[in-house]
C-alpha cells in the first residue's frame, strides 16, 4: 500500500483547496444575490436576466460539488485516523495502492467500483 502518510498529506491539501474554492463560491453567490436584491431590474424581462440565473445557478452547482467533495475528503480522513483506510467497504479487501494514489477518498477496490 502507499505510504499513508503520503496518502494524508495529499488528502489535507486537497482538504485546503476544498475548503478554500467552498468559501470563493459561497462569496461569490452572496454576493450576486445581494446584488440582485439592491437591483430593481427584473431578471425575466431583462436581456442579461438569463445570463445572471445562469451564473448563479452555476455557482450554486459548484459549491455543491465542493461541498459533498470536502465531505469525501473528510470521511477518508477519518477511515485514517480508524485505521480502516484502504480496505474496501464492500468486500473488504485491499484497495490498490494505485487507486488510493489517483483518488485517495475512494471507498471501494476497483472490482466493486465496476459493479455499483
């Protein structure tokens, strides 16, 4: 298996970044939505109306991947400090240390991964 220390440490700035682009989204959909609201402009019948609900929109389904990410990144943190990372949750063999290394909050061995 790969070194879980290597593994960790790839996991806490993944984490980092996370956590990071979570907070640029959540400024920036704050703040498009504040500037809609000191806006009088009325966004069906305004040529950029569309363009704004786009972005917003679009900020809103970022954030979310973000989110449930953080959250991923976060349950293998925690199968690490369990002791329980690195085995599959379905079959409880070994996950590949190559899989660990290119997805390091997989929860399952690639046989499994295949079969959802």
């Amino acid at each position: 298996m790969a070194p879980i220390t290597e593994i960790r440490a790839l996991l806490v700035a993944d984490r980092d970044r996370t956590s990071d682009l979570i907070s640029s989204l959540s400024g920036n959909i704050a703040s498009m939505v504040e500037a809609s609201q000191l806006s009088t402009a009325d966004d069906e019948h305004d040529p950029e109306g569309s363009t704004i609900a786009f972005e917003r929109s679009q900020a809103s389904t970022l954030l979310s991947a973000a989110t449930d990410h953080l959250a991923d990144v976060d349950a293998a943190l925690a199968r690490i400090a369990a002791g329980t990372y690195g085995s599959c949750e379905r079959c409880g063999q070994p996950v590949a240390p190559e899989r660990l290394l290119a997805r390091p909050t997989a929860r399952t061995c690639i046989a499994c991964a295949g079969r959802r």
